[in-house]
C-alpha cells in the first residue's frame, strides 16, 4: 500500500490499524538538538482521544504514547523519531455484523475493490484512528516551530448551520479548550453543542468546520510552481478522515470582489512591510508573505449513524446496514488538533526547504 508518508525534510509515516494492536508514526528529519516536551505531546493527544466528553465517541483509549527512538536526554538526537500507542479498547465484535456488508459513504467497497481484502474492524487502515499517529508527529513540528516564534491555532466555527460571526482576530483563543466543542465564542458554543446532543439523540451526525490561523510564519515557505504552500496545506487537510472541503484568505467568498477590493496593498511601517488588508491569507503566488495564514477546512456529517440503511454486500446483494459501536455524532470537536497538527507539519517542512535552499 502507498501513501503512508507525508513531507519532504520533515517527513512522517504513520502505521497501524484501528483494532490492531497499535498505531505509530516515524519521523524523518526532524533536526539535532530540539527539546521535546512529552507532556507536551501527551496533551495534544488527549485533545483528539474518543471519550474526552459526552458529544464524542466513548471508546475509552488513553492515547498513552512511547517514544522508542531519536530522543535522548530530552532532546532529539537528528536519527528517526519513532512512536507508538498501543490500542486498549477494541470491541471488534462490533464490526461482525459487517463482515461481508459495504458501509454507505465509507471506504468499505473502494477499499475491496483495490486491493482484494479489508479489515472491516473499525475501517482498519482507513479509521480515522490513525490520525492520533499524526497529533503526536504534529507536537514534535509544534516544539519545532515554536522555537522560530511561529504558532498553529486551531478552533471549531461551525456546526451545522450555527457558525461564529466573528474572524479568528476578535477571538481568545484561550478560551477554546473550555468547551467541550472547541469553539472560543462560548455562547455559540453551548448552541452547537445543543445541536450535536439533539442530532446524537436522533441517531444521526452532523458536519462542521474548523478554522485555523498560522501566526509568525516568516516571509519566505513555499515554492511558486507545484509545491504552492496553500497547496500542500490543502492537500494535508484533504487528507484527514471526513474533510470534504479547504479555502484559505478569502476563499470562495473572493468571486463576488473586484480586483480593487480585494488586493492587498503594501505599506511599510517601522521598517517592517506588511499589508494593508490580508484576503491572500498569508500567502501569495505560494509563498508566504509574512501574514498570518488562514483558513477553513469543511468535514461532512460522520459516515456511520445508528439507523438502518440499504446497500450491498460483497455478492452484490441487497443488505441492510445499522451502526453499532461507539463513533462521533459531530467530527470537528476531536478534528481541531488534527488539523493544527497536518498545518504544522507543513509549515515545518518548508521551513527546513527554505533553509536548505539558501546559501
């Protein structure tokens, strides 16, 4: 199977299955010297394990990682970094049922068609459980970038069809993590966590989006041709389970502007240069430009609800498929570190190809 890696210098590659007997990532690249702060990893990973409140999934993992190698003394050593969380509570019987079933909107029938095999076990290799492997490859890019004054800030805007009013700029960010949806606006939080209570009681899901901004990225990461920085951010958030969507700066609402509103002019004030305005979020012809870099990243409504649905089961034959188990009625709570992580990757990665590139 490819595609289990992601980067350039900073590169990683995650492994394990959702009922296997763990999940894990290695990184390459990462360089000599940086200070790792395991609580700090440990901390990341708590803010994306299943069980953390009432509106996510309670399959009760303590997401406890082990570093195996590339670290000593508390410091990297230049070598791979590997990790590993070991899976404590698989309930693999609640997956028998499907056996032979194909999920509507999973990767059950693609994956089969594929490669002529599949754990049906929780997706195996397609859960999004893998994406703990990324949180925690994504701490180490966080310590790193951190170290160049240079932060990713992730938080949840919508829930259905109630989104914040505000941008990122009017926001305490602080306040994100008192609420069990991650949203800093407490007052619109407690709505959409009154919609997803309201959604899980029905026994369906529903979708969201997670905004985040990259704060202190120095003028300079990405490339102008096919390695744009807004595209490989793109392509990092396609990548994570259940997004079905990416804009960065203006985004889609920039169609409806003239090209007189929406240029960002230059000025220059105390001998820094800066713009004006930011529509390009942080990034022009994909290179940044010393902005802060924003987006927005859409994740559809979780795939497996707890309703009986028609589909086919491998024969070709009409099945009826319920959801069993324990999975999220609303993704973007347990998303918004896993999206902070993928952006830091990529703002890390870069950071060391524009190191590399100059003399």
């Amino acid at each position: 199977m490819a595609g289990n890696s992601f980067g350039q210098l900073f590169k990683i590659t995650t492994f394990g299955e959702s009922h296997g007997k763990a999940i894990g990532v290695i990184i390459d690249g990462c360089p000599a010297g940086l200070e790792i702060d395991e609580a700090f990893i440990q901390s990341e990973l708590a803010r994306r394990r299943p069980g953390q409140s009432a509106i996510v999934t309670q399959r009760k993992e303590g997401d406890e990682v082990q570093i195996l190698s590339g670290i000593f003394a508390g410091k990297s050593t230049g070598t791979p970094i590997s990790m590993v969380i070991y899976n404590q509570d698989q309930r693999s019987k609640d997956y028998s049922h499907i056996a032979d079933k194909f999920r509507p909107s999973h990767a059950d029938f693609t994956y089969q068609n594929k490669y002529g095999t599949r754990d049906y076990r929780g997706g195996g290799r397609s859960s999004a459980r893998e994406t703990a492997a990324r949180v925690a490859a994504g701490a180490i890019a966080k310590l790193f970038l951190k170290k160049h004054g240079i932060y990713v800030t992730g938080y949840v805007s919508q829930v259905g069809d109630i989104a914040v009013s505000r941008n990122y700029q009017n926001f305490d960010f602080s306040k994100t993590e008192e609420t069990a949806v991650r949203c800093p606006d407490l007052e619109t939080a407690e709505r959409m966590i009154d919609l997803i209570k309201k959604i899980k009681k029905q026994g369906d899901t529903i979708g969201g989006v997670v905004s985040a901004v990259v704060q202190g990225c120095p003028v300079g990461l990405g490339e102008p041709v096919f390695d744009k920085l807004h595209a490989d951010l793109g392509k990092a958030m396609l990548s994570i389970n259940a997004c079905k969507g990416f804009e960065y700066g203006s985004g889609f609402d920039s169609v409806t502007m003239r090209g007189s509103e929406h240029n960002d002019i230059f000025e220059t004030k105390n001998g820094a240069t800066s713009t004006k305005s930011n529509f390009s979020g942080g990034v022009q012809g994909g290179i940044s430009n010393g902005m802060d870099i924003y987006f927005r990243v859409a994740f559809k409504p979780v795939a497996t609800i707890i309703r009986k649905q028609d589909s086919i089961n491998e024969a070709g034959e009409d099945v009826i498929v319920e959801g069993k188990g324990r999975h999220d009625p609303c993704v973007v709570p347990r998303a918004v570190p896993i999206v902070e992580a993928m952006a830091a990757l990529v703002v890390a990665d870069f950071w060391l190809r524009n190191a590399s590139a100059k003399v």
